[in-house]
C-alpha cells in the first residue's frame, strides 16, 4: 500500500495535492490502517481456521510471559537499531554534511539488503519451531542451510553490484557526480563485508524458532549494541571518518562469527549433524 500511496500523496496526482514530506507521513498512517483491516478480515473469516471467543482475549501471566521471552529478540531487532542511530548520527556530523548524508543513504541501502534476509529468517521461524519440537533435527539442519544458501546467493549479489557500480548507487540516491566520486570510497568500505549477512541472519532466527530467547536476544542486539557501538566510539575519534565507515563491516564479522560459533555449539547440543 505505501508503494501506492507515497508517491500519490508526495507528488500529487489528479484532486490529491502534492504534500511532501507531510505526504509520506499520511500514505504511511493510511497503509498501516488498510493493512490492520485486511489482516483482521482474514482472522477473522472462516479461512484462518481460528476461532475467536471473549474468553481468549483473558489476559493470562504464562503466556504473556513466554510471548515475550521469545518475541524479545524481535523487540530487539527493531529497537535497537534506533537507539544506536543518535550515535551513528552524531558521529556522522562531526565530519560534515556530506558523511551525515552518507550515512543515511548508506544505512538505507543497508536496511535494503537486509530485508530479504530478515523476510527469510522470519520464514524459517514457524519451520524451524514445528520440526525442532517434532524432533525432526535432519529437517532442522536442511532448513538452516537453505536458509543460508538463500541469503547468501541474495547478498553476495547485492556485494557484487554495489561493489562494482557504487557511483551509480549513490546517484539514484541524487547524488551528482563530484559528490558521488567522493561517496565510492565510504560505499565500498562500508559495504565490503555485505556478503555475509545471509548467514549473518540466521543464528538469531534459529535460537527464536526452538524458543533459547536468550541467545536470540543477544544475537539480534549483538550487531548495533555490542559491537557497532563501541567500535563507533572507539575507531572514529582515532581513525576519523574511515574509522566511522570500516566500524560497520568489523562490526558485521563479529556478530557472524558469534553466531556461527553460537549456532554450531547448539547444533552439538541437540545432535543436530553437520
């Protein structure tokens, strides 16, 4: 709905003014209500399969409380991206304008490689729970490594292009030509550990879907908060903008090697074969 609605209500078309900004934020409002009208449409209809009783809306302690050890990890996942960001940014502006907006075109086009990732783990989640509580470990084990394989052809691509074409990605960015020759030396360090995070991925939807919310948890915070974080704090002040830039693809390593290591020692645990 919002890929409709933004430029309707950004640009203008026909009775609907162009807003800008202002736009952007009411196509946002409207996609969130249409898309909560269709999902309860369908929970709703006989379709879902699901029957709904005044009974089942008794808010009980148990299960609250087991929906939020294991959907933690996803609270994590998306709120602590946030609060890193105030960091990211002051840091950013330190340098100038140009890294400011650097920076948030590189973190956007990050966010674009990442969702596919995130879209196949979140597949992997109910697979993952109904195989690992069936004792299936040979499907668990199959659906890992396709899951990996999936996200690895998917940001090996995205690595390829943006390695070999930067100045064009920076350009549909709006970018012009002398600021962009400027912007393809941060695009390629901050992007040149791109290719691992198909796999990067997968440790932290894996702990989720055999309900470990702990190790999930510290998986999906371990990126922005305990590695990025610091090194930003660290690498910057000493390194200057190149420090700001090779923090991301540092960062992208040690939470791959954490969960690869992670996952592998669950893997023994549970006599999962590899």
């Amino acid at each position: 709905a919002n890929i409709i609605l933004d430029p309707l209500f950004i640009f203008g078309l026909g009775p609907v003014p162009a807003m800008g900004v202002k736009g952007a934020a009411i196509a946002t409002v409207i996609a969130q209500i249409l898309s909560a009208i269709i999902y309860l449409g369908y929970l709703f209809s006989k379709r879902s399969g699901y029957e709904f009783s005044a009974r089942y809306f008794i808010p009980r302690l148990k299960v609250i409380c087991e929906i939020y050890r294991i959907g933690f990890a996803s609270i994590i996942r998306s709120g602590v991206q946030f609060l890193v960001m105030g960091v990211i940014n002051r840091a950013a502006a330190s340098h100038g304008v140009l890294t400011l907006a650097l920076i948030g075109v590189l973190i956007r086009l990050g966010r674009f490689v990442q969702m596919p990732a995130i879209g196949i783990g979140q597949g992997l989640l109910p697979l993952i729970g109904y195989n690992f509580g069936a004792k299936k470990m040979k499907r668990v084990k199959e659906l890992v490594y396709k899951a990996s394989l999936s996200g690895s052809i998917w940001s090996l691509l995205c690595w390829a292009f943006i390695t070999l074409f930067p100045g064009y990605v920076l350009a549909a960015f709006g970018f012009d030509t002398a600021v962009a020759k400027e912007g393809v030396y941060a695009v390629r360090l901050y992007f040149c550990c791109i290719f691992i995070i198909g796999v990067q991925m997968v440790p932290g939807f894996f702990f989720q879907g055999i309900g470990k919310g702990f190790p999930a948890s510290v998986l999906s915070a371990a990126k922005y908060l305990i590695f990025l974080l610091p090194l930003i704090l660290l690498l910057a002040p000493a390194y200057g903008v190149t420090g700001l830039w090779i923090s991301f693809p540092i960062a992208d390593m040690f939470t791959f090697f954490t969960g690869l290591v992670w996952m592998i020692l669950e893997f023994r645990k549970q006599r999962i074969l590899y």
